[in-house]
C-alpha cells in the first residue's frame, strides 16, 4: 500500500453549501418570520416610551427598561423568571413541532437567510454561483464577490451597531459613529458584533447549527413519537426512479430529482431519514411540493408529520404530556405577570450606625442613629413619605420624612430615633420603618431594623 493510500486526513475540507432558491408556502411563512425577526432587532431600539428609549438596558445605571417598566438589580429574580419562561416557551413549541424556532425565528437562521438572499442577489442562483467558486478571478468574479462582501459588511455593521444600541441611547450612538466620535468600548462591541455576524452568517452558516449550537445537540431529547418532524414518507416514495417519465408501474413517487437536496441550507438529504442537521425550515417539503405538482401526484411526500403517523400509528398533537405542559406554561406566565402587576417600584434600605450601640444626647435622650438609602424605582417622580412603626414613646428625631424623588433617583438620608428614659422605660426593640407613596396608597415597602437601649 503506497504512503498517500495509508494517509487519513484528520480534517476533512468542507464543501460550500449552495442551497437553490425556492418558492412555495413554508418558504413565504419563513419570509414573514424572518423579516418579523429581523425588523424588530432593527427597530426595537428607536421605539420610545414615556420620552426614554423603550427598551434600554442601561449597566452604568445598573437600570434596565423595558417598555414602562425599569429593573433593577434587585429585580432580578423577575429576569431570571422571564428568562426561565422563554426556556420553557423553547421546550413546549419543540416538544410540539420539533425545531420549529430553529427553522423561522432563530437568530442564526434569520441572518443566514438574509446573507444568502443577497448572494443570490449579487452571485445569481446555485448553479451560477457552484460556476463562479470555479471561474478563475476576473473583472466580473471581483465585481460580484466584492458587492457581496460589501453588502453582508454592510447587514452586519448594522446589526453591530443595533445590538449596542440596545445598551446606550441608539439615537446618539448613531450620531456619533457618524461624526466620528464613538468611545472605546462602543468601537470595540460594535466591531466584535459585526465580525460575529459576518462570518456567522456569511462564512459559517449551517455549521454553527451542526457543530456549535448546543440547542440542536439536547432538543432531539424533547421528541417523542409525537412531535412534528418534516420526514420523507418512504412507503409512498419508494422504490424511486429517476425521471419524470414513470417507466416501472411499481415505482414510487419520488423521481429522484433530488431538489430537495438543493435546497437544503444544511446539504442533508431528508431521504436518509430524520437526522439532527434538520433544521425543520421545510425548503425541501416546498421542493417537492412543486415537484409533485408537475408530475401530477399528491403533495406530502415530504411533509410535516409524526413518527407514530409514519407508521400508521394514531397521532395526536395535543397529547396530554403537551396540554401538562401548556397549562404550566400558562401558570408561569400568569405568575409572572401577577409579579409585575403588583410590583412596588420603590426601594427602601436600612443601615443601623455600627459604630455604636446608643448615644445619650445632651437632652438626656436615648439615641439610636441609622442610614435609610430610599429608592424610586419607576419612571415617575415621586414625592415619598417615610414612617416608622415603633413603641410608643420612641420619636423620631431627626431626619427628612417627606421627600420628592425624580425617576430612578435614590437618596441617603440620615436618621436619629430617641425617647426620653426620664418619662419613659423601654428595652431594646424591634422597629419597622415605611415607605409610603402619597399618592398611589398601594405602593408601600417596609424594613425592619432594631433600637437598642441600654440594659437596666
Ligand atoms: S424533491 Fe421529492 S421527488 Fe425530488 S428527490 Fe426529493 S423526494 Fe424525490
Ligand atoms: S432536510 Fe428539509 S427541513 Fe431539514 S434542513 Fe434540509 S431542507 Fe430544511
């Protein structure tokens, strides 16, 4: 055996993948999704609300505002519940129609549709382009290649540009970048989001979904028998013989044409089965969809279907592991937004003075000193007034208890709490101070601190 025969290669050279355009139902819902996906990343951004960018997650400010509503740190839980709900939104729509959201709305697929439209734009269909990676360079290769490029940097220098705008106000962002004026940190996200996005969606295409998305690895997990899946209906296909011309009466319907190959954005051929490069954006069933069509047969033979149904099994799409999962969703959502309705967005911390236990004062009171950090966390100014729930004879001594606190301001104020050990006896206690809003009787917060006085 000669050395090259003995010699593997550990990496293979990937082929380019060239996918056929293609028209038909599924691909005109995926136009809608993706341009859905598309223009709301895009204008999300310069939509305002109350005079503020609607949505700004703002990490100076350590405020992140979506719509009418400001999070805070402390809001957090509430984040991480919404976060914990789309997770969940993923799990039941796989769990019902496979990777649907790969297929129509994931970022990836979204940019990658985008990216290939405009090679198909500038470099013509599959044909035309498998011609042009073989043509030597010339003055028409350079002009066509080069428009491409300079249309994805384009696509991606806006994305870029969007996503930082979701983390400083988009209208001066722009502003700048035009004049020339971006600071160091803008250039650098704007730069790494824009070279992300072109060789993501330029250069890698379907292998981020093969071998970098961690989504595709875990979701074949969530089938079962009855989850939607785009399969080839075998038993209608085979035995396949090529051409349109039917010369065996046996034959199946597929003419092996192998369309639905073409237009695969991941280069699989759904004939071999349900195998997980599937991103479920259901080109082939259209391919074939329009085959069928010219060849006078059914439609379906590539089609959104279950495994059970494959089989001739009963297959029911609201099985009750789905509607199980629907109601928990609903009651997730529901809590979730029962949160957010009677969320209080105002903030109240209480620091007692460490530094000493009590303090006589030269009126012969008893004084306990304390640090209250008041926070307004909506987008109204508010005027706030501050409480204290304590035993009697324990006054407030000094320190504001009306204030009026500008959106998403906060305050320190010093406290002194005292009573006067002449008129009264009190032990050491437990005391709560309120934080009242004067004007909306339902936002109220309280904290609890102590008074400590001296031992008899
Ligand atoms: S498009 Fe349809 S007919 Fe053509 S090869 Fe694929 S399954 Fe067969
Ligand atoms: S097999 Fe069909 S549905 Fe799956 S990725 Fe390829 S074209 Fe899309």
């Amino acid at each position: 055996m000669s050395d090259d025969a003995r010699r593997i290669p550990l990496y293979q050279k990937r082929e380019a993948i060239h996918p056929r355009a293609v028209s038909g139902r599924f691909q005109r819902l995926r136009d809608i999704t993706v341009w859905l996906t598309l223009g709301a990343y895009l204008l999300l951004p310069w939509l305002s609300w109350d005079g503020r960018q609607a949505i700004l997650f703002d990490l100076p400010a350590r405020q992140f505002h979506v719509f009418g509503i400001t999070f805070w740190p402390q809001d957090f839980i509430l984040l991480s519940w919404l976060l914990i709900l789309l997770a969940f939104m993923l799990f039941v729509a796989t769990v019902f129609a496979g990777r649907v959201y790969c297929g129509y709305v994931c970022p990836q697929t979204t940019w990658t549709r985008f990216f290939t439209w405009i090679e198909h734009l500038t470099e013509g269909d599959r044909n035309a382009r498998q011609r042009l990676d073989k043509a030597p360079w010339s003055r028409n290769k350079l002009l066509r290649r080069g428009s491409k490029h300079l249309l994805w940097w384009a696509l991606a220098s806006l994305t870029g540009i969007t996503f930082v705008g979701y983390f400083t106000p988009i209208d001066s962002l722009v502003w700048r970048a035009f004049v020339w004026q971006l600071g160091q940190w803008e250039i650098i996200w704007i730069a790494f989001f824009t070279v992300a996005t072109y060789l993501n969606a330029g250069w890698l295409r379907e292998q981020v979904c093969i071998y970098m998305c961690p989504y595709a690895r875990f979701q074949s997990a969530m089938f079962d028998r009855d989850t939607l899946i785009v399969s080839y209906d075998e038993s209608r296909g085979e035995p396949r013989e090529r051409g349109k011309r039917r010369r065996d009466e046996q034959a199946g319907d597929c003419i092996d044409c192998e369309l639905c190959v073409q237009v695969c954005p991941t280069g699989i051929d759904i004939r071999d089965g349900l195998q997980y490069e599937c991103i479920t954006c259901a080109a082939c069933i259209d391919a074939c969809d329009n085959v069928m069509d010219q060849i006078s047969r059914p439609r379906g033979l590539i089609r959104y279907t279950t495994e059970n149904a494959l089989q001739g099994q009963p297959s029911r799409l609201l099985r009750p592991r789905l509607l199980g999962y629907l109601v928990l969703l609903g009651v997730m959502t529901l809590l979730l937004a029962a949160s957010l309705a009677t969320r209080v967005p105002l903030g109240i911390d209480v620091i007692r003075d460490r530094g000493q236990l009590y303090r006589m004062a030269s009126d012969g009171f008893i004084e306990n000193s304390y640090q209250l950090r008041i926070m307004n966390r909506s987008q109204q100014t508010r005027t706030l007034v501050i409480g204290l729930d304590a035993p009697a004879g324990l006054q407030w001594r000094y320190g504001e208890q009306h204030l009026v606190l500008e959106p998403g301001a906060s305050r320190i104020l010093p406290v002194t709490l005292g009573y006067d050990p002449y008129q009264q006896h009190l032990n050491s206690t437990a005391i709560r101070f309120t934080l009242e809003d004067e004007s909306h009787a339902r936002y109220v917060r309280a904290r609890e601190s102590r008074f400590i006085a001296p031992r008899d």
